[in-house]
C-alpha cells in the first residue's frame, strides 16, 4: 500500500486557520478554498465589506505612485481589479503581470479583463509568491493585496518580492489586520465568525471556506509585526496606513 498521504513526524506545521497542518498541505488547502469560492468571489467582496475593499484598492493605487511606463507586479491578483486599474496607468509602453498561485482564480481574472478589453498590456501567470519566476530588479512596484496571509512563509515571500523590484521600487501590501479598538473587535470578531460563514453558504453553498477566510485574518502577523517583517526582509522606510480602524492596513516598503 503506497504511503504518500501518511503524514511524515517530522514534517515542521503550520495554520490553515486555526487548524494545525503539515507545512506541505498547506498551499494545496489554500488552493481549494480559492477553487471553490472563485466564480462568485467579487460579489461575495461587495457583500462582506459593503463595498469598503473598492476604497481599499483605490488607496492601495494612490499610494502606489505607479505611472506611465512601469513595470507592475500584481501577485495573488485574483479577479482583477488592481491589475485592470494598473493596466490604464502603464499606458501601453508599459506592462502588467497579474500572478496568482490558484488556476480557477487566475481564470477568471483573465476571462473578466478580457471581456472588458483591458488586457492588451497585462500578461497572466500562474506563481507561487515564496518563489517569483520573474528576473532581479525588473518591476517598479510589486503589490499584493489580501493573499500575503495564506502565504505558508511570509518572510520567504517578502524576500522573493524584494529580489523582483528595481532599487528604488515600492511594495505594497494590502491586508485584514488587527483593529485598534476594543469594541470594534469585539464587534468585528462577531461578525466574521458569524456572519462571514453565513453568508459564505447562502452566496456560494461554501461555509468552510468562509470560516477559514476569518481564522487565516486572526493569525495574520498585526501591524508591527509585519512592519518588522518587511525590515527584516530586506526593506527601508517601511510605514502602515489603518483604514477603517485597523482592520484593514496597507504597508508601504521601499527596495533600497
């Protein structure tokens, strides 16, 4: 009988949520939550956050600086909507690369800016975040917004983000963090344990997913620690935005 899915002892774990897994499981987990929740993943974006994550983007583009010409690197793009934005800032001399590690999610980004038109100037590639199969010092500005904490080693991946950028370039990760208010936790914490699987199994008959989605913000590093991150990493003038008192912040970081 062959052995392959017994689990190996001395094999280092890591979360999946609140769940304790084999660090090498981990992405093929991640993966089937993304499979199972890509096809209605805009809309289930708009549900769980009113509509704030379009203002969350949108400020995550300002600060970005991104302009004519760039090179840009969207990793764990998704659906698009960083990567359709970028794509007008560019203009044509310049060039997009929407990366995201899960296939049905990638899909249905390239199918969405198809349909809109926009992808003359974006390529699409399938890439894990800890390994970037693009060259040293290529893009100006790497982002990845709400994909950094289901990155099995964030440190590996930041690493990978700084190789990539030119000296000079901008990182910018947009991500669920710790609020800065007791009662809006307490409130928050309600809500995503509650509400989020809820609405996961009326939009896309998919519960679990939903629940993992909240327990993978809970252990996210909080904002210090993921500023620290990025120092350790490799990277100066390092600062965080909070919006919407905490839960979400956008960390900025410079390629010296």
């Amino acid at each position: 009988m062959s052995n392959q899915h017994q689990p190996n002892p001395n094999e280092p774990t890591t979360h999946f949520g609140f769940e304790s897994v084999p660090e090498s499981q981990k992405a093929e987990k991640v993966a089937e939550v993304f499979h199972s929740v890509a096809a209605r993943y805009d809309i289930m974006n708009d549900v769980l956050s009113g509509g704030m994550h379009r203002l969350w983007k949108r400020f995550t583009i300002e600060l970005s600086g991104v302009r004519r010409g760039n090179k840009v690197l969207d990793i764990a793009g998704g659906t698009g909507d960083l990567s359709r934005k970028f794509s007008s800032l560019v203009g044509p001399e310049g060039e997009v690369v929407l990366a995201d590690i899960n296939a049905s999610m990638l899909k249905v980004g390239r199918d969405r800016l198809l349909d809109k038109g926009v992808a003359s100037n974006i390529c699409f590639v399938q890439a894990d975040a800890e390994k970037l199969p693009f060259p040293d010092n290529y893009f100006d500005v790497v982002t990845i917004a709400f994909g950094l904490r289901n990155v099995t080693h964030k440190e590996d991946a930041l690493r990978s983000m700084l190789r990539v950028l030119k000296p000079g370039g901008r990182l910018l990760v947009l991500e669920f963090s710790k609020p800065n208010n007791p009662l809006l936790s307490k409130f928050y914490d309600a809500y995503s344990f509650k509400f989020m699987p809820l609405a996961g199994k009326l939009i896309t008959n998919d519960a679990d997913s939903y629940r993992y989605l909240a327990e993978s913000i809970r252990m996210h590093p909080d904002q210090d620690t993921l500023k620290a991150m990025m120092h350790d990493a490799g990277f100066e003038r390092v600062t965080y935005h909070n919006m919407t008192g905490g839960i979400v912040a956008l960390h900025r970081g410079i390629k010296p």
